[in-house]
C-alpha cells in the first residue's frame, strides 16, 4: 500500500504539471484531465493506472459495445443499461470504495487486446430496435420508442 500510494502520488502529480511537449498532443492532455477526474472522484485508487491499459470509449445516445465476459471495463458517467448474463462474479480492481479481489481479478482476465465489439441495431419495426449479438443467446435488449 505505502509503494502504490507513492505512485499514485507521482503520478497525480505529473498529470496536474504537463509539460510543453504534453501540450501537442491532445490524447495525452484527455488521458490526463481523465486521471485527474478519476483521483477527484476515487482519490488514490490503484483504478487510475488503467487508464494506460484500457480502451477508453465515448458512447452516444443508442450505441452498445459488447464485453466478453473476463473482460475488464469501467463505467465513468452517463446512462446507460448493462446486461449480464446470470452470475454472481463480479470481481473489482479499482475505482470503488467496495471490496477490491485483486488475485481473483488477475487470475481470470483475459489478458489480450483489440477493439471493443460494437452492436449495431437491427430496426424491427417502426420504433422499435433490437440489439443482439449472434453468438450470445442470452444477450437481447428491445428499445420501443
């Protein structure tokens, strides 16, 4: 605990001082105005690391992403509907004040990298559009506008 806080602080610290060379490159300033909202909301949580390992996905009004199971995510902000297949697994890393099982996490990742799958809705009818994914039965939301 007393190394990760010292990093987290090394690295707080660095996000709130960019340098000039930081300042041209405007993913590495959203990276950084991201960690600094994180630390803002969790304080030191060791979560503000995956910030470098995760993707990081804006979502509009009706867009899905699908998340194999095994597969870390985070939630930052907005509405959204998540569905889960029946479990009772979920394991946390970081950004909550809950219980994080960081061997259990470690131990059941799917460690490999690629683009999170979107789901493309399929218009039913007038109003009504249905996401689905063709190779989860069990994974089906209606929206009826």
């Amino acid at each position: 605990p007393a190394r990760m806080d010292e990093l987290l602080k090394g690295l707080v610290s660095r996000v709130r001082m960019p340098s000039p060379m930081d300042a041209t490159d405007e993913v590495v300033l959203q990276t950084f105005r991201l960690i600094e909202r994180l630390h803002d909301q969790f304080g030191n949580d060791i979560g503000l690391f995956s910030v470098f390992f995760l993707n990081i996905v804006r979502m509009g009004v009706g867009e899905c992403l699908y998340m194999p199971q095994n597969t870390p995510h985070a939630y930052l902000s907005g509405d959204i509907v998540e569905c889960m297949a029946c479990s009772d697994n979920v394991v946390r890393g970081g950004l909550t004040p809950k219980f994080k099982d960081l061997d259990v996490l470690c131990e059941m990742l799917e460690y490999r990298g690629d683009v999170p799958p979107c789901i493309e809705p399929e218009q039913v009818e007038a109003g009504v559009l249905l996401y689905a994914h063709k190779e989860l039965e069990e994974f089906q939301v209606t929206h009826v506008h």
